[in-house]
C-alpha cells in the first residue's frame, strides 16, 4: 500500500475527477473552512478547471454552505446534506459550546437567548444576506449593546439550531442568512442513516485513515465513530501499513497518480486536518512549520504529497521558503500559475 499515493487520488489532489464545487464539496462531506479567502482554494484545486465565479455562483445559490459545525470551527457542507448534518452533530456541539462559554464566565439566560435570536431573524429577513455589523447595529437601535465575544456565541447557537447560515459571498467579510431561505427542506434522516453516509464520505475521501483519525476529525464520540464503520459493512477493510491499521472502502482510487506534481496547499487544509497523525506526509521535526500547538495552519508546498515548504497566498508574486529539500521557483510554476489563473477567473 502506498498510503500518499492513495490520499492524493481520494482527496482528488491528483487527477481530480470533478468539475463544479459543489461536487468536491458534496464528495468530501465536510471541508474545513477557516480561513474564509483560502476555503475557495481547498475546493478549487479539487476541480477540473478551478474557477472563483464557479464556487461563488455556488456559494451564493446555497449550494455550498458555512457554518461552525465539528470541532467548534467552520466547514463547507454541501445544501443536500445540510439539515442531517445540523441533525447529527448539534447536540454536541451546543454542548461544547456551552462548555466555552462556561469557561468565559459568559452566561445567557434563556430570555436573552430568545430575544437575540428574534432580531437575529428579523435583521436576516428584512436583509437577506447580512454581516455581523449588521446585526450590532440591529441591536443598538433595539438599545442592545453586547460585544463582539458575546454575540458570536448567540450567533454560532444560532447556527447550530438551524436558524442562520452562510450568506453570499463577500471578498473578506462573512456573511449570514436565513437557513429556512437558503437551503431547501429535506427528509429527515433517521441517525443511523445519516452516520453511515457520513462515515462512508470520511473514508472515501481521506483513505487510508485511521478509527483514530476519524474521531479526531468528526468530533464524534468514539462510539459513534465505531457505529458508522460497522453500518458500512463489507463496504470497507482494513490493511496494516507500518504497524497501524487503515480503513479503505471497496471502491477506493488505486490508479491515476503521476510523480512529479507540486501542491500549493492553503492553511487548514484537508490534507492535514482530516488526520491526528500526520506524520505519513509530514517530517514529524517539520510539524511546526505546517501547524502549532493551538491549532493554527500554516500555507504549505507538497512534493508527491510530502509537505516541504511554505508559500504565501495572498502575495502578486510566488513567494515560497522550503525546509527539507531544494527547490527553485520555476519547479513550481505551473502550481501557482494555477493558483493566479483561479484569483482572475
């Protein structure tokens, strides 16, 4: 088994096989989303032909939607699986969120949560797509003032119960509507079922990945965790690589990758954040220039999907700094040509 190969294929980092961002998106269940700019890049470089007018028309028509879901931090899910996703990881991540605000000395007492969230609504409504200055300042003419702190934790509850989601697409600023008018109804799921659609997308997606990997991506109870790869039945199996055991489903990519090829991954990526080890493509003494401790994400080059250097996105020029190999800038043009060519499309 070679173990990057394979994740390169299934991550659709190599030979992708989709063309719109609302495949990418809907194939890999979950993308993280953190950074609002580069979250288009992570979907993008996913694609055929990358295209920042496809994902915005996308993300636009609520088709791609973002909001606080696993981990307490943001993802991309697609429209489809939008209300059994909320469904299957809410509960939890209401109760984590509590947890925070706990550990803030914030309390919000049942009455303020409800009056919040009516003008919240309201201001959603009456606007369709706003940005959280709009909301300030729907509360300072209902002479409410509250900070920044406080009112993202009304906001993110609002999320989690299914009342806010993404807006349209602005260039930095993120935006809310109302979920009710941005995503279409669906039939609700009974858990089991959404666990196990959820389960199947993490593997097919991230293979080869650990049960350990997929509790720390999801966010999910260990038990949850073991109950998704038991309702995929024969679906999946498991191969030893250097002592660890890996899940792959029966449909896994094998074929297709080419040496050679340079990545310009953006911070928070999937490449990464799908795993809690991630030494199989990252140097263990080079961890720190990918992540730190706090959980922060660093831009970085892959080389045949092994992490060697950093690159700076939001620069007009290719600006890149390698730390386990030498590479000059004209090895990888054709990877940030790809990058320039998406930011003017």
């Amino acid at each position: 088994m070679n173990p990057i190969a394979i994740r390169l294929l299934n991550q659709q980092l190599i030979a992708p096989r989709f063309s719109k961002p609302t495949e990418v998106v809907r194939y890999m269940g979950a993308m993280q989303a953190q950074e609002y700019r580069m979250m288009r890049w992570a979907v993008a470089m996913r694609t055929r032909k990358p295209s920042h007018k496809a994902f915005k028309q996308a993300y636009d028509e609520g088709k791609i939607i973002r909001l606080h879901l696993m981990r307490g931090t943001w993802q991309l899910v697609c429209a489809e699986d939008y209300w059994s996703m909320i469904d299957l990881f809410a509960p939890k991540a209401i109760a984590v969120t509590k947890g925070w605000m706990s550990s803030n000395k914030i309390s919000i007492p049942d009455d303020e949560l409800i009056g919040v969230r009516d003008i919240l609504i309201q201001t959603a409504a009456d606007k369709r797509s706003v940005t959280k200055e709009d909301f300030v300042l729907a509360l300072t003419e209902r002479n409410q003032q509250m900070d920044d702190h406080r009112l993202s934790y009304h906001i993110r509850m609002a999320e989690l119960t299914g009342v806010l989601c993404s807006g349209d697409l602005l260039p930095m600023k993120a935006t809310y509507a109302l979920a009710a008018d941005k995503v279409k109804p669906s039939v609700k799921m009974k858990r089991d079922e959404a666990l196990a659609q959820f389960t199947k997308k993490y593997f097919q997606s991230r293979q080869p990945a650990t049960l350990e990997d997929f509790i720390w991506w999801s966010g999910l109870n260990v038990s949850d965790c073991r109950r998704g790869i038991e309702l995929l039945g024969d679906t999946i199996h498991v191969e030893k690589w250097r002592g660890r055991e890996f899940y792959l489903t029966d449909d896994c990519r094998t074929r297709g990758f080419r040496k050679g090829k340079f990545l310009l991954i953006p911070p928070y990526d999937e490449y990464l954040i799908s795993y809690k080890s991630r030494d199989i493509v990252l140097p263990p003494e080079y961890r720190h220039r990918a992540h730190n401790n706090s959980g922060i994400f660093q831009p970085i080059i892959a080389y045949d999907g092994i992490i060697c250097g950093n690159w700076s996105p939001y620069k007009d020029e290719c600006q890149m700094e390698f730390f386990n190999v030498d590479y000059t800038s004209e090895d990888i043009n054709e990877a940030w040509m790809g990058f320039q060519k998406y930011k003017l499309t």
